[in-house]
C-alpha cells in the first residue's frame, strides 16, 4: 500500500466523517478544516506549513498573512504547489483575514511579540488557533490571552511539540508514575546566543509593513540585524532572524527555548497549571552591541512539592528528572523503544523497559505523536489537545519569572495563585511592558 494510501486510511479512523457544519465552516470542501497562516518566515517553513501538509486529508490551507509581501508570496507559492490547486487568498493584515468566515483555524508563526495579540482577536472571530511558543512577551500579555481563550471556548494548541512526541510522554508517565522514587531534582540545559554588533539605520524595504512589524513595542530605527533577512532567495531569507537576539521582543534562550523544556517538566510534576513559589537566577548580558539578549545563566526555581529546577546552559540540551531511586533523562531525537541512547536514558535499564498498567497515570497522547495532528483533532472533537492557552501560559510565566530574575540578580518570591512577586513591587513591575498603540492586548476584547 502507498504511504498516501496509508495515510488517508489513518485519517478515516482518526476524524469522523460527519461533524458539525459550524466547527468547519458550510463551504468548507470535502469537509477539510479551513487553514489560514499569520506570519509565514522561518517557523511556519518549517513547522507549520509541513505540520497541515502531512495532514491534507484533515485539512488545508486557504489563506497567508505576511507584513512582509516577498515571505507572503512565498508562502502562497509553496502551499499551492504543495496542495496542487490555485486560489490561496493573500492578506497584508490578518485582521482582515479574520473577517472571512469560511476560515476555520488559523496558525499563528510570528515573532514573540506578535503572539499573543493575533491569538485573542482570531478567537474573538471565532477561529481555532495553533500558536507558537512562547505564548506572549510578557506575563500580563500571557494572562490576557488564557482569560480570553477560556472565555471564548475556542481550541488552542501551544507548538510546543514536545509534547507529542513518545519519548517526552513516556519519560514524563515514568517520573509521575513513581519509577524513580520522589521527584527531587529536575536539570534543563539549554543553549545561549551570540552577542552581535552596533547595526547602522537602513531603509525599509518597500515590500515590508515595519512599524505594525514593531507592534506595541517601542518605536526603533529599522535595520535588518533587528528584524529578518532579506536576501534574493530562498533558503537565505529564512535564515536565523535577528529578532530573536532582541529584547525588544524576546527574552531570548530562556523563553525560546526554555518554554519547550520547562513545559516538559510542569508536565512530570503535575505543575502544569501553576508555577514556582521562589526563583532566582544569574546571568551575562551584552554591553554593547544591538543583539542584548542574555548570554551564560543559571537558574534555580523552586515548587511547593519540594523540587528544584535548575536551568542553564552548562548542563546539555535536555532534561534530567532526579528521584530517590534513579535518574531520567530525555532529549530530542529518534526514539527506541526499551533501549538506552542519547534521546532517552536511564540510572537503570529496567526503568526504561517499564510498561505503564491501565490502572496508572497515562498522561495525554497525540495521534500519530503529531502536534498539528493532535490539534486538528481537537477541532474536530472540541476536547483539549495537548497543549492548551492556560498549560503554555503557565511554562513561559516561570521562564519569563527566571528572566526577570536574571535581571534584579536576586532572590524572588512567586504566588502562582495569584500570579504576582511577594513582597517586590520592583519585580511586579515587570510582570507588564507598555505597549504602543493602537497595539497590545490590553485593546482586545475591551
């Protein structure tokens, strides 16, 4: 049978073939889900684009979104060649895309700080939404942005697709499920960046939008360090961007890929809609230059249950979970069931050769170990994928805490309930950035 064969044979047990006409959309052809795509660069090449393609028998591409012309005609491009058909709509601004009624769903890749926005307005529209982490720039934004979500009753999946892959569950299912005693300790390594130089004032490309680009951050001199490349061709414009080195839009490592790591481990504690009690962290940032994100760091949180988390980027790419009886560790890569290797590995061999009974904590599993699979799922059954506003809310809020931390250099103490710094107005005060209107998510939904 042909792997096309195969697949559609899948997705005929997978999605139902009667659903409701509201969650699709009455035009909606063959009864696909209706996709539309807010920012097209880098992530959506990579992620979200091959996410729906693998799945186009669940789904497709209808419209692109871009601020910038040149990524948005790409994108129309390279879906219509994908999907072999012609009429993917283009939109300068996904507002106006919001407007069309035949959207189902809509797939959020843009840069930090056009996260969390575009999020509330499309489930205002009453779209569905895969957003992709971090969840916002600031904590306050992230909270606007679960409240609305809750209230809405829209679906939204974090990519933070960890989550759906076996090595990250099963690693997750085995700490929870006492196979290395009681949790104590949990280390995650992760990478840093580069510091960079003082970058002149250029022209902005005619084909680019820059100051809706800056959004409710401040008002900046373009140059193209600050924001993403603008070469000839293809793959040399979907380079690294440069945004991602910026304060003015990130946090950095601790936030960009911190949010993949400590999601993983909220999820072996059962933390996932909580937080720390107390955090505090250390870092380097650049003296000079315009990439001011942090460099070396190392953070220490602290949860009610009695475990530490320490966080830096001395310690490899992964998570080590530490208990009375053993160690964990889990990574990405190719997974091998009951083997030890470098994705996933154990204090003792058994560990890894254990099954999880019925009776067990079995913890959520996407179909096809697919984040986009999971989510188109959950559009369909309207039950909660893997990942949702409130769960990707609560892991960026602790590293958004470390950064915070990272930068008063001292200890710090967290009401998770309440989602304020005890006793520390001067860390409270960064829980929120100002935002540049007519931008910011303290404008949606008023």
């Amino acid at each position: 049978m042909s792997n096309r064969r195969q697949f559609l044979k899948s997705a005929a047990a997978v999605f139902p073939a009667i659903v409701p006409s509201s969650v699709f959309g009455q035009s909606a052809p063959s009864n696909r889900i209706q996709v539309a795509q807010i920012g097209c660069g880098r992530i959506f090449r990579a992620s979200e684009f091959a996410g729906i393609m693998r799945n186009q028998g669940a789904a497709r591409y209808v419209a692109v979104s871009d601020l910038d012309r040149v990524r948005m005609e790409d994108a129309k491009t390279a879906i219509e060649a994908a999907q072999k058909a012609a009429g993917v709509k283009t939109y300068s601004h996904y507002r106006e895309m919001l407007e069309d009624k035949s959207i189902d769903a809509v797939c959020i890749s843009t840069p930090d700080h056009w996260h969390a926005q575009p999020a509330m307005e499309a489930a205002l529209a009453g779209k569905d939404v895969y957003l992709q982490k971090p969840a916002s720039l600031t904590v306050q934004e992230g909270r606007h942005m679960a409240d609305l979500l809750k209230r809405t009753s829209r679906i939204l999946q974090i990519g933070s697709q960890q989550r759906s892959e076996v090595q990250f569950r099963y690693a997750c299912e085995l700490v929870r499920n006492g196979r290395i005693g009681r949790l104590r300790q949990i280390f995650i390594g992760l990478p840093v960046d580069p510091s960079g130089k003082d970058e002149p004032e250029m022209p902005v490309p005619a084909t680019l939008d820059y100051d809706t680009w800056l959004g409710s951050t401040p008002a900046a001199y373009y140059t193209e360090q600050r924001v993403h490349p603008q070469a000839p061709g293809i793959p040399a414009r979907y380079a690294r961007p440069g945004w991602l080195r910026c304060e003015q839009f990130g946090a950095g490592m601790i936030t960009g890929w911190g949010a993949h790591h400590v999601d993983i481990a909220h999820w072996a504690m059962d933390t996932e809609y909580s937080g720390p009690g107390a955090i505090q962290a250390l870092a380097g940032f650049p003296r000079h230059g315009l990439w001011d994100v942090h460099g070396a760091f190392h953070v220490h949180a602290q949860y009610a249950n009695g475990v530490s988390m320490y966080i830096g980027d001395q310690y490899p790419n992964g998570l080590r979970f530490i208990g009375d009886d053993g160690w964990i560790w889990v990574t990405r890569g190719r997974y091998v069931k009951g083997a030890r290797n470098e994705t996933l590995n154990a204090s003792d061999a058994k560990i890894l050769q254990s099954e999880i009974a019925p009776g067990e904590i079995h913890l959520h599993a996407s179909p096809n170990n697919d984040h986009h699979l999971d989510w188109l799922t959950s559009i369909r059954t309207r039950q909660a994928p893997a990942t949702n506003a409130e769960i990707g809310h609560r892991s960026n809020t602790t590293c958004l805490l470390a950064h915070i931390a990272m930068k008063l250099g001292r200890p710090l103490e967290w009401d998770p309930a309440a989602e304020r710094f005890q006793g520390d107005e001067e860390a409270n005060s960064r829980l929120a950035r100002p935002q540049r209107a007519p931008f910011g998510t303290a404008r949606v939904g008023v």
